[in-house]
C-alpha cells in the first residue's frame, strides 16, 4: 500500500525477560484515585465511578530518556503510577473476571503541565493540553504477570535528585487494578496493547531542568527520566 507520507513507526515497550517488545495501541490514564492527592488538588475523597483521560502513543518515553521542559508551563510537575498492560480483549468485563486481561504491569510517570491544568479546569474546558502533550508518558519495561494483581504490600516511591517526593502503598488506590479495568472496559473495548495508568498519590511537584526525577515500585523495573533544558 502506498502513502502520502511513511507512516509513523510502531511505538513499543520493552518486556522483561522476551525479545519481542509490546507494541501500544492506546493510553489511558485514572483521575484522581488515591485519596490524598485529591485533597492535595483541592478537593473531598469520595469513591464516584472513575473517570478517565488519555495521552497519544506518541508520548511516549522510554526509560533512560531525557525530557525537554515542557513549552505552555511554568509548573512541569512529575505523576508517578502503577501502569498495567492489556494483553487480552473485552468490553463489558465484570471485576471478578477483570485480571484475565491484564498481560503485566510497568511503571509510569505522567508527566503534567499542573498550571495549564488548573486553568482548563477552572474554565470548563478538557485537560488535554495539561496531559496528552508531547513525551509525556514514561513507561518502563513490562513485567509479565497474566491473570495476576501485585502484592498488596507493594509500594510506589518517587525521588528527584534523591529527595523522596512520593511513597504509597499500592492498596490505597480508591479503585484497585480489577476496578479500573471493568470500569473502563464499561466505555470501550480494551484491546491487548492498551496501557492504563492507574492514578498517582500525594506528593506530586515541580520538576526543574536538570532534575533527575526517579521512579520505583516493589517487583517491578523501576524508571529514571532526565529533565532537559525549555523546549
């Protein structure tokens, strides 16, 4: 088949332990699922249906990369999340059936432009430009981990420049793994490929050029992501 221009090359992940790398289809990302971020942005916990946004493939960001500090912001701020990977189609899935879709998990930063989102939210408007924009999602390499949730003990931890800035329990997140998964397939066919961050905890903050900003979780390839000078 013949194209205008070559089209954009697969954007993939590494996965532990395989030679083949997980290729992605679409991202997408919880709001707002663990209590203390939402009081730190302002608002009461309640646990209302979760609400989702998403991020283009193109996003992406390996581990290891260097980021440009962001154009539109003044207040760059790190996300670090849990991501899982869909390996297994489904709409509909019931939360008792909803581990037989996961293929693994990752870690993730959603990277966030914090200002530009404050001011979309207090106009109405979507928080697209605030999340979706370019290298903005930072993924590690998948663990392999079928059908399975990660132990309940496991916890989440963020550093810049060594200082803790992040640390959770995984099993304070207001929806779990299972929840998240049936809650989005109740909008859209997940599809293998698909990846879902699953929301960050207290302690987000800004990052600055020439940060080094690093992300770990219990059992899981953990991610380091250099801040680069103004784009």
């Amino acid at each position: 088949m013949d194209y205008i221009f070559p089209p954009l090359p697969v954007q993939s992940v590494p996965v532990l332990g395989e030679a083949r790398r997980f290729p992605l289809r679409r991202i997408f990302c919880v709001g707002r699922n663990y209590a203390d971020h939402i009081r730190e942005m302002g608002f009461r916990p309640e646990r209302e249906p979760p609400f989702f946004f998403t991020k283009p493939i193109d996003a992406l960001v390996q581990d290891g990369e260097e980021v440009a500090y962001p154009p539109l912001t003044e207040n760059f701020h790190h996300e670090a999340e849990l991501v899982i990977a869909i390996g297994k189609a489904g709409a509909g899935i019931a939360v008792e059936d909803a581990l037989d879709h996961v293929y693994g998990y990752a870690v993730g930063n959603d990277l966030t432009r914090r200002d530009l989102q404050f001011a979309l939210r207090d106009r109405g408007r979507p928080w697209d430009w605030s999340k979706a924009f370019d290298r903005s999602a930072v993924v590690g390499p998948i663990t392999p981990m079928p059908s399975q949730a990660l132990p309940r003990s496991a916890r989440l931890s963020l550093t810049v420049n060594g200082e803790t800035r992040q640390d959770a329990a995984l099993d304070t997140m207001i929806w779990n793994v299972a929840e998240v998964i049936a809650a989005l397939s109740s909008s859209v066919t997940i599809q293998p490929g698909d990846l879902v961050f699953t929301g960050t905890p207290a302690g987000v903050g800004p990052l600055q050029p020439g940060d080094r900003c690093a992300v770990a979780i219990d059992g899981l390839t953990p991610i380091t992501t250099l801040i680069g000078r103004k784009a």
